[in-house]
C-alpha cells in the first residue's frame, strides 16, 4: 500500500480518527531516525532493521509494501501517517555473505529475549549448557541456553530430560545480524514470526 493510501486510511474510525478528524489514540514517534522498522527481503527473509524515516520513504517510492504496523504515528500540519513495524521489499536483493554472530554471553541473553529458557524469570541470569560439558557438551549455539540460577543449579549435571525440565526453545544459532548490532532498544512484538 502506497503512503497516501496509508494516510487515506486514517480518516476511518477503525484507525482511531473520526469524522471530524478527532484525535488517534496511538503515540508518536519520537526519533525519526531510530531503528525501529524491521526490513524483510521479497522472500521474507529478514535483512535489517531501519530507521522509521528511511521506511517510509521505501514505502512511499514503492519498493516496499506494510506487512504489520506498529501502532505509533507522525503527524505534520496537514498529514498523519501510521508508522510501520515490519516491512517486505517488492523485489528480491541479493545478500552479501553474512558473518555468524558471535557466540558470546551477551547475544546468547538477546537471543533468548533475557529469560530463563526453564522458567521464564528474568533475574540472575547465567548460561546453561543443555548436554553438561562434562559429559561432551559443546560451548556452542545449539547447547548453551539462558538459564537463572536456581534453574541452572537445580538442573546440575543433567539434561533437561533427566532433570525434568523442559525448555522453553530449543538454542540455536541466529541468522540475523539484529543480534550482533544490539538494535532491540526498539523490539517490537510484531517482529517475533519473522525473526527465528
């Protein structure tokens, strides 16, 4: 949809502007140049994440089409337009080789969204090797995960299988480079059934 098409919308009760032209219940944006649009390539392969300003200009010449909106607007004197969350390219682009992001502490807790991949709780967190290292557990993607620390030692030198304790996910290694740039100042929960 076309950026006039997407500020004629507005002027519909279900976007929260009445006919008199009342108020939107949305917010505003604050930093136009902020990362907060994710960028998915024709094949709804994740590419990126950019700014709110750059997004709309991509919508506006048409290179790209709203997949999900965030909820946020911006307004002008004569113009309010809705901010999208996710974006799709019309036309594929081919992708450089992407580098693997780096297996550290601090992606491991961005990959798993800063929670315990045992219980969920968000505190004391320390990293957990699912097949324990002193039975041949590797210290890699596929078998460290986020775990609090009652969870990790009340699991010991376990398998979750054997200590009872399913997790959450299964670990593996992200394929997108939001993990290694730290853009999820921004996270939006539209974003989840794109990002794997």
């Amino acid at each position: 949809m076309t950026v006039k098409g997407r500020v004629e919308e507005l002027g519909r009760p279900s976007h929260g502007i009445g006919a008199s032209g009342g108020q939107l219940s949305a917010r505003v944006v604050p930093d136009l140049n902020a990362p907060r649009v994710l960028v998915l390539n024709a094949s709804y392969e994740p590419l990126h994440v950019t700014s709110t300003k750059r997004a709309i200009t991509l919508l506006q010449y048409g290179v790209a089409e709203v997949l999900e909106d965030s909820g946020d607007v911006i307004r002008s004197p004569s113009t309010t337009l809705i901010v999208p969350s996710v974006i799709r390219l019309r036309r594929y682009v081919r992708r450089p080789r992407v580098h693997p992001v780096p297996f550290n502490r601090r992606n491991v807790l961005r990959r798993d969204t800063f929670a315990c991949q045992y219980c969920g709780a968000s505190e004391e967190l320390t990293m957990d090797h699912v097949m324990p290292r002193s039975r041949g557990g590797r210290h890699n993607w596929d078998n460290v995960v986020t775990a609090c620390r009652a969870c990790n030692q009340r699991k010991g030198d376990r398998t979750p299988d054997e200590a009872a304790m399913p997790l959450r996910t299964h670990p593996h290694a992200p394929t997108f480079g939001v993990y290694a740039h730290g853009q999820f100042a921004h996270w939006q929960p539209e974003w989840a059934q794109y990002i794997r």
